[in-house]
C-alpha cells in the first residue's frame, strides 16, 4: 500500500442536507492538513457562494453579504485539488461531506473517488471505540478532550475534527486504520485544474457592521456640467422602500454612482436633495407628523446625513409649504395595496404559512414566482443569492427585509380594521 502525505480533514456548511434535484450546495469549505503522526500541519478555508438561497442562516450563520463576495465552487476547484492531492480526506460524518464535493465535481463535469468508504469518518471512528455516547462532533470531542469551538462554522469544525482525528492516531490507531479505497482516494488521478484563480472570503465578524456605501465612492471635484441623475434617484428610491439599504443595494449604488461620474460632494448634494423633497412633501398637509418625522430621521441616517440637517431642512421647508395633497410617492417607504403581488424567498423567521395567511388577510397576495408585476420580493436576508432575488434585480422589483414586510402588513391590517370599525358605526 502506498504511504501516504498525511490526511485533509475536510468540513462543509451547505444550503441544505439534499443534493441532485434539491439543487442544495456548499457555501463554505474548510480544509485542515494533518501529518502522519497526527500534527496540524495547514489550514484553508473560504465560503462559497452558492448562487441560491442560503438555507438555514439560524444554523450556519452565513450571511449572504459575505457569501455573495465569495467565489463559485468552480472559481475554487483547483485550489481544493491541490490540498487533496496525496491525502487521506477525512470529516466527522464523512458521507455527507462526500455526497456534497461530489455533486459540486460533478457539476463541473469532474469525477471524483468521493463516496461513503473513500474517507476516514471520526464520527464512526468514535463509534468503534465507544468515544462518549452521542454522535455529533461537539460530544466527540468533549469525550476526547478537544476543546470547545464555535460550531458550525466549516473552518472550526474541521480543525475540531483534526484534533480528533489526531486523539485517535495517538490513543487508538486501529479506529482509522486506513483501507485501500481510502489510499486510493488520497492517489486519485485529479485533472489538471488550474489553482490560484479565487482568492478565499472568510466570514466578517459577528456584529461588524458594513461601511457605509458611501465610504467606497472616491473624494472628486464636482463636473462642470449638471451631472444626470434621474437614474441613481430612481434607484435610491428603490434601495430606501423599506427604510434599510443592504450591502447588495449598497453596491449596487456605488456601481450605478461610478458609471454616472458621480462623487461623493455631489452624492451629498444629492441625498439633501432627496431628503428636502422627502420635506417638502411631509409639509403639504400643513403638518409634520411624528411618524413623518421619524421617517425622515430614518433616511437621512442611511445616507449619513446628520439628524440636525433633518430639522434644518424642515424648519426652511416650513415656510414653502403649501396646501396641496401630496404626491405619496417616497414618504413612508415601502407601502401596499390590496391586490399587490409579493414572492418570498429563504428561510423566514416567522413560519411562512403564518406569513401567506397574514398577506392574504390583508388583499396581499403571496405568488411563487418573480414577474414585472411583482411589487416587491420579501427576503430572509435581503442580501440573499436567491434565484428570486436575482430576477427581482434584473427586473427593478425592490428586495425587502422581512420585517419590513411584515410591519406594512400590520399597517394594513390596522387600516382594514378602522374601514370595519367605521362601517360598522355607521
């Protein structure tokens, strides 16, 4: 039998449990080097995006922020090949990490020596020795000794499971005494895949907060000529309807904003503008409500326009305000009628049904796919990979967190409940 390199212990998070038609895919990867005799000897990992939805987020803790940022599987193919290559793969329930680089190969029309036997599994390793009472990797390792981790993170787990692995290479060689078909997969006879081509995205940390997009724009002189801007306008209302704007959005205004020419000093020019209009509209009743000012705090908080400026405008807006209805066009943010059509997509907090039977009580309907009659699709992660969300961009419809969502459906609610109430008094 060959002597091998040693073993790349192997861990991923994926979208789901299922591959094949379920279409579920890995959205991070890790993989740690471990010699012959046990030692750690390297480590890699980076997510990866997974062109869908994200699955259990309460679970793996991805965000779609980072993953989107993260290369495909193919972008990474030659890089994972290149920590395989001579190395016994291992993972703690290695069948499910196998069914899962094999599906990913697959797609890219690669074969591989991935099934249930061609990897040492520590979970079952655990099992032969009577290693603790449970399976998961977390009691193995308790009973090992290894130290706690954060848990399900891929780059964690694998290096848990390395140390695992190690404990039993030290203290009880015969549980991962190695088969032929385990050599074998360590000498798989791997294409030529070109390696370097991706560079690795790790996870931010919990609780970071992206900068603000107007942090990635380049200081610049104003143009000479009037800059054109109906179109980041246009989009900014978009990004604002439902008083947040994501990282996605984020960008998506930093590309629109560098196409137009558009700087900083005039993005600022800009923003005021949007918020004295946002004014000047709340002013047309004669009266600037609470809501309508909070409202207004809100955006100018999104643009990183300072609370003070709010009052500034309204107090000059004041004087100009006239009679007239308003236009109902921004204040307020994302606003439904009966009838509007609304799409889901990810893994909500609130059940879905819940979610579906409180839309339809409000006129709302919930459909199952993404039109230009579509007013706005409600994301888990507003952020999200979804197939869903990328059609929602191509065609304009607005991307909204759920809670956003789910407030204007309570508004709703309220209102249907005040026609009822005065219908009934009368």
């Amino acid at each position: 039998m060959k002597a091998v390199h040693g073993y790349a212990v192997i861990d991923t998070e994926t979208t789901g449990i299922l591959t094949g038609g379920w279409r579920h895919r890995i959205a991070e990867i890790a993989v740690v080097h471990v010699s012959p005799d046990g030692t750690i000897t390297g480590e890699w990992s980076t997510l990866v995006n997974p062109e869908r939805d994200l699955g259990p987020q309460n679970v793996h803790g991805i965000r779609a922020v980072d993953a989107r940022r993260a290369p495909l599987f193919g972008e990474l193919a030659g890089d994972l090949v290149a920590r395989l290559r001579g190395r016994v793969p291992v993972a703690h329930n290695w069948s499910f990490d196998a069914r899962h680089l094999r599906s990913e190969f697959e797609r890219l029309g690669i074969e591989t020596p991935f099934d249930a036997s061609s990897g040492v599994c520590t979970m079952r390793a655990a099992g032969r020795i009577h290693l603790g009472s449970r399976r998961s990797l977390a009691d193995c390792c308790a009973a090992a000794g290894v130290p706690e981790r954060s848990w399900h993170s891929a780059r964690d787990d694998a290096l848990a499971a390395a140390e695992l692995l190690a404990y039993f290479i030290r203290n009880a060689p015969e549980a991962v005494t190695l088969t032929e078909a385990q050599v074998g997969a360590a000498f798989w006879d791997w294409p030529r895949i070109p390696a370097g081509t991706a560079t690795a995205v790790r996870r931010s940390e919990p609780g970071r907060a992206e900068p603000h997009f107007l942090a990635r724009l380049v200081e610049r002189m104003p143009r000479d000529e009037e800059p054109v801007a109906d179109a980041y306008l246009a989009m900014l209302d978009a990004a604002l309807l439902d008083r947040d704007i994501s990282s996605t959005e984020g960008d998506l205004l930093v590309d629109l904003a560098h196409d137009l020419g558009l700087g900083r000093n005039e993005l600022t020019a800009l923003h005021l503008s949007y918020v004295r209009d946002l004014a000047r509209e709340a002013w047309a009743d004669e009266v600037v409500t609470d809501e309508e000012r909070h409202d207004l705090l809100t955006v100018a908080k999104l643009l990183a326009l300072d609370h003070a400026v709010v009052d500034q405008i309204l107090d000059e807006e004041r004087t100009a305000a006239s009679p007239a209805a308003p236009s109902g066009g921004k204040l307020g943010g994302l606003a439904l009628r009966p009838g509007d059509k609304v799409v889901l997509t990810g893994s909500m907090a609130r059940g879905r049904e819940e979610i579906v039977e409180q839309a339809a009580s409000a006129g709302v309907r919930v459909t199952g796919s993404v039109s230009g009659q579509t007013r706005v699709v409600v994301a888990a992660d507003p952020d999200s990979l979804s197939g869903k969300a990328r059609k929602a961009r191509e065609l304009g419809v607005p991307v909204v967190s759920e809670d956003a969502f789910l407030a204007v459906l309570d508004r709703l609610a309220d209102l249907s409940y005040g026609v009822l109430r005065r219908a009934a008094d009368a």
